[in-house]
C-alpha cells in the first residue's frame, strides 16, 4: 500500500526505450473514489494534461514509476474516462468528509492506494472530530457508500466508528499496543484467563 503523497513527484521511466517521460503531478481517481485510474504528468492544464492509463504502469519504485511504453503518455482528452473525471474538476484531496447525520470528520488530506491494483482502501483526515484523538493524521479505510461532490464527500455515520491512527490499516491500536500506555492489569475481581 502506498499513499498518493509518496508518489506524486516520482519520475515516470519508460520501459520500451528507456526515457524518462516527465514527473507525477498527481493521481486520478474515479468519479467513485475507489479506484486510481491514471497519473497526471507535471506539464499542462486538465484537458491539456499529458496522462498515463493505470493500464501502462508496470511497477511503483521507490524512486520512479514504470510505464510500458511512451506511446501511453497522451493527452487527457484523449483518454475518455480520464478526461470526465479531469473536467468535473473534483479531487479527493482536499474535501471535507460529512456523515449524512452532519458530523464533519475531517478533511481529506491523502488517500491510500494499492499499488498493484490501484484500489483506495482509506484516507487520511486532517481537522474534524477526531484532530487530536490520535498520534499523527485519523486514518478511515474506503467505506460501503461515499459521495463525492465539490467541496463535501459525504458518508454513512456508521464511518465514524471505522475511524483509526494514521499509517492505514497496519495502524490499528488494541489498549497497550500504543507507546508508554501500559497493558491493562487484572483486578481483585477478576478472573484468571481460560485456555
């Protein structure tokens, strides 16, 4: 799992030829918020924007982003799919994230993605209900139902419950597995513990 914040400024590298074809500016995730569906190259406005499908990345490097070839570098209006997420002008970085109930959670300040899928499995949050309830960012993987609008992505208020550290899912806390919190003891009342 990467976050889309370790990739943007990688090179793109071409396989066939071996050239580097310019730098992530940024990922393009469908109208779902569920699946990455391109990179953005640092040149160019929207429709302008020179892309690569998900379909041409080969691999995610530490350093760079393998593409198959430079003919999967084109224009976005060029790439249908690309183009109408491009030209709706919503990005998830950046919203507020509401439960239908009007509970702000936060905002949107990154997201997580499988790098051999280009599924989103969580964003990252900033702000919100629960700003200082955690060491670092609040972390919510990828919900049932989300709505993307302008400003706003709204979810069910049971979301609010699925809310963990920052770092994504490998960031779960149980009582004690936080630094300097002790591990609970057993009281005088307490039972032993079965086998």
């Amino acid at each position: 799992m990467l976050m889309a914040s370790e990739v943007v400024g990688r090179q793109i590298a071409v396989r066939d030829g071996g050239q580097i074809a310019g730098k992530i500016k940024d990922l393009v995730v469908d109208s779902t918020g569920r699946q990455v569906i391109g990179i953005v190259l640092s040149d160019g406005v929207f429709s302008a924007s020179r892309v690569v499908p998900w379909k041409a990345i080969q691999a995610f490097g530490p350093d760079s982003v393998l593409i198959d070839s430079a003919g999967s570098v084109a224009k976005a209006d060029e790439i249908p799919e690309i183009k109408a997420v491009l030209d709706t002008k919503t990005k998830i970085k950046g919203l507020k994230l509401l439960t239908t109930a009007g509970k702000d959670l936060g905002k949107i300040t990154d997201f997580e993605f499988d790098e051999t899928t280009g599924s989103v499995s969580g964003f990252e949050l900033s702000g919100g209900l629960f700003s200082s309830a955690f060491e670092g960012n609040p972390f919510v993987p990828i919900p049932a139902s989300i709505e993307l609008g302008k400003d706003v992505a709204f979810v069910a208020p049971e979301v609010e419950a699925s809310i963990v550290a920052s770092g994504g899912l490998k960031a779960v806390f149980k009582h004690g597995d936080k630094p300097g919190e002790p591990e609970p003891q057993p009281g005088p009342d307490s039972a032993p513990p079965q086998n």
